[in-house]
C-alpha cells in the first residue's frame, strides 16, 4: 500500500504576528507557522493504513522552503519520505492553483516512485478555512472520494476500502460508505486510529519510535520539486492561475503578552483550598 498525506502550513496564531502584503495575500515567509492541526488526523490515518497492509507513506506539501519544517512535523507522526513543491511561480496560490499543483506531484510520485493507492487529506485548514483543497485536488485526480472519515478499512486483495463517516451536520449519524481504490480520503476531527490486534499494536510503537529518529534528519528523505520539474505553465498556478479575488483582510489581533497571575504552590494547603474553592464555582455553572 502506497498512501500519500497531503499537509500544509499555516499561521500560528498563538504568535499573532501574521504579515500581509499591500494587495491583502499572506506572507508566509514572514509568518511563523506550523502543520495543520487537522491534518495530523490524515497522517494517523495513513500511518494506521502502513501498521494493518505495509507499504509505504509519502508526505507533501506546496509552500515556500521553510514548509520544509511543516514536512518535518508530518514525518514525525509518520512518513517514509517528504516531498515540498515549491518556487516563486507556486506562490500566492488560491484553492484551486493549489489543488492542480499537488495533484500534478501525487501523478509524478506515482510515475517515479510508486502509484498510490490512498491520499489523505485533513477537513479544513486553519486559516483559509474553505476545505476546498483536498476535494479539488481529488477532482484533478479523478477519483473516488469519501470526506469525514472517522474510521476505515482497506480489503487489499478486493482493492477497495471502506469507511464510516459522519453525515453532514450530525455529529450523530454514521454512514459506511466503499469504493474501489485508488480513493481519496478526507478524514474528520473525529478520526480515531484503531490498534486491535497485539502484532499491530507494537508495528506502531516500532513504526513511531523509527520516524521520529528519521525526522531528526528529514532533510536526507526530502525531495524539493518547483514548477518546471512539474512541466506546469506559470500561467495555471500560483496567483496568475488563481480566480479568486481577495476583497479584504480582517487583522488578526495579537493576544496580551501578560496576564495577571496568582502563584500557588500544590503543597500548601490552604492556597490549593482557594483555588478549589474559585474553580468550584465555574464547575457548578456559574
């Protein structure tokens, strides 16, 4: 099995220092980031695929070379290899330039490595928020697609995979959906791996305790590709191939860098009461 986990960086908003350019478009490369919280969802899922069927688990992203970091994270949840699509003509990028860039690395990984045979990809990323990403991407692909995934199975020798998945607007309702592979899936926040069985059990302590001593020298299974090694025309990509118009931006405040604080040290027992007695009350509701 050949899964393929799409990820990407995004501002961290703890920092509150994000930098926008005149015409409103994000400066990543003066904006600290971090991985997208949800897609460390679509690398447990892979990682849960690679522990049941083997194989192999490929990481990439589309962004400037400091996402060489944000691989890095993914590959310390787990991957056998990184690949970042980056040059100036991918920048600037809206949902859909975007989606033709990475589907363009998934079919060349495909082509030199080894035809996937799942892409995983998380909800919605933090700053834009659209979700559009990983179902635009699939529609370039043209495959089947199962989004909010919370659990799923591969039959290998079927060549299919099936899934739960929650019905839109119900947290509720389950479904179970299959298709044949290879399938594009978008998993939930609500995704939970499962480790049933002993044997896998201990593949994921092994598989874990291997990639995080492998992202400590990530840059060795690292492969930078820009537009020319994708044969894309400038024209389709970055901002010129992007039809959405930014109308404004709303800047993010930065939250106070001091907060009042009252130190209490756990053995003293009548500082521990006030603050059981202060906490008490917002547990009751109040």
């Amino acid at each position: 099995m050949h899964s393929v986990v799409m990820t990407k960086g995004v501002p961290d908003f703890s920092e509150g220092e994000v930098s926008f350019d005149e015409e409103g478009h994000l400066e990543r490369g003066k904006t600290p980031t971090v991985m997208n919280p949800n897609d460390a969802y679509a690398a447990r899922a892979a990682l849960m695929t690679k522990v049941r069927h083997g194989g192999r688990v490929s990481a990439m992203s589309m962004g400037p070379p400091g996402y060489k970091e944000i691989l890095q994270e993914a590959m310390e949840i787990y991957a056998d290899d990184l690949y970042l699509l980056s040059d100036r003509e991918m920048a600037a990028a809206d949902t859909w330039a975007t989606a033709i860039t990475v589907a363009t690395g998934i079919e060349k990984v495909g082509a030199e490595v080894e035809p996937p045979d799942l892409v995983f990809a998380g909800f919605k990323t933090a700053d834009g928020e659209t979700g559009h990403t990983g179902p635009q991407t699939c529609w370039c692909l043209d495959w089947p697609m199962i989004t909010h995934v919370i659990a799923l199975d591969v039959d290998e020798a079927e060549r299919t995979v099936r899934a739960k998945r929650l019905v839109e607007g119900d947290v509720e309702e389950i479904e179970t959906v299959e298709c044949d592979l290879p399938a594009f899936i978008v998993t939930d926040p609500e995704f939970e791996p499962t480790y049933r069985k002993a044997s896998h059990r201990l593949t994921h302590k092994d598989l874990s305790a291997e990639t995080k001593r492998r992202a400590e020298e990530y840059e060795e299974h690292l492969t930078v590709w820009d537009h020319a090694d994708l044969n894309l025309d400038p024209d389709y990509i970055g901002l010129s191939g992007s039809p959405t118009i930014v109308e404004s931006v709303d800047p993010i405040p930065k939250a106070p860098a001091e907060r009042e604080a009252t130190m209490v040290d756990a053995r003293d027992p009548e500082g521990m009461a006030e603050v059981a007695e202060a906490m008490t009350a917002f547990a009751g509701g109040d």
